[in-house]
C-alpha cells in the first residue's frame, strides 16, 4: 500500500520534490489560497511550524484555485503574498487542482486515506490533512478547524 512518502509534488519553480524526504517527520498537507475568506488560517499553520518545526513537523502548503478562483496569483507571485502578507516560511509548493480527473496523484490518496464527512472531496480551501512519521493519513480536518485545534494532535504523534 502506498504512503504520502511515495508521491513526488512539484514545487513552484517546476522542480520535483519527493516527499520521501520527510520519512520520520510529522507533516500536515493543506490546500491553500491567497484570496479566501479563512487565509488568516496562514498565521496559525506558521505558527504551528515555527513551535514544532525542531521537533519534526513540516507543514505544506498545496495552493489551489478550484474553489471560487481564489488562488488567481502564478506559483511565483502566491509564495511571494504568502510570505509578504502572512509571514509564512513552511514550503509552499506548485499550484494544484484537488479534486476531479486532474486532481494531484497525492490528493488523490489523502482523500482515499480519509474521506470526509459526505464524500471524499475536498470542500474547501484549506482542508487539512495529518500524516504520521510512518506516512499515514491519520486525520481530516475541515477548512473551518483552526489550526491552534490541531496542537495535541500533532504533539502526540511527535512522540510517537
């Protein structure tokens, strides 16, 4: 059975990253996006970053533009709002669609990995997803579930 450390992500600049990378460490995948009602969600995810980033949590950071076209900026201008307007250092990778017959190889297992409460797609921006040292999908949180909320969690995975 494949885990997230199996897929390779583009990042911004069109490179390849390999998620096999961060075998060992906490990750927690978000969709993101620079015009949406919930971005100041970025302070809370750079937040959990900067506290736990020592201890073995990455946080990614997946923009996408399916919901409502609220990720119109290029890769290169969305890392640059990201970090101007949010503070944001945790990696931000390629633009990418999340749901239908062109989502992201890794987006589609996410969501095989944890469906949400009616279906498996993702609903809205900043859906987010928690993976163990192991890259398993251990929890599916909704755009709505602040980041602070995620805390405990990803302490007691940390651990483990």
């Amino acid at each position: 059975m494949a885990n997230v450390f199996d897929f390779t992500v583009q990042a911004p600049n069109g490179e390849e990253v390999a998620l096999e990378q961060y075998k060992g460490k906490v990750l927690l995948i978000v969709n993101t996006a620079t015009k949406c009602g919930l971005t100041p969600q970025f302070k809370g995810l750079e937040h959990l970053y900067q506290s736990y980033k020592e201890k073995g949590l990455v946080v990614l950071g997946f923009p996408c533009n399916q919901f409502m076209n609220q990720e119109p900026l290029s890769n290169d201008e969305m890392v640059e709002a990201c970090q101007l307007n949010h503070g944001v250092s945790f990696p931000l990778l390629a633009k990418i669609k999340v749901n239908g017959s062109e989502a992201e190889p890794l987006y589609k297992h996410l969501k095989k990995e944890q469906k949400g409460v009616l279906s498996s797609e993702v609903k809205w921006n900043f859906t987010k997803f928690l993976i163990n040292k192991k890259g398993e999908v251990v929890e599916r949180y909704s755009p709505q579930t602040e980041p602070e909320k995620l805390e405990a969690k990803i302490q007691e995975l940390l651990k483990g």
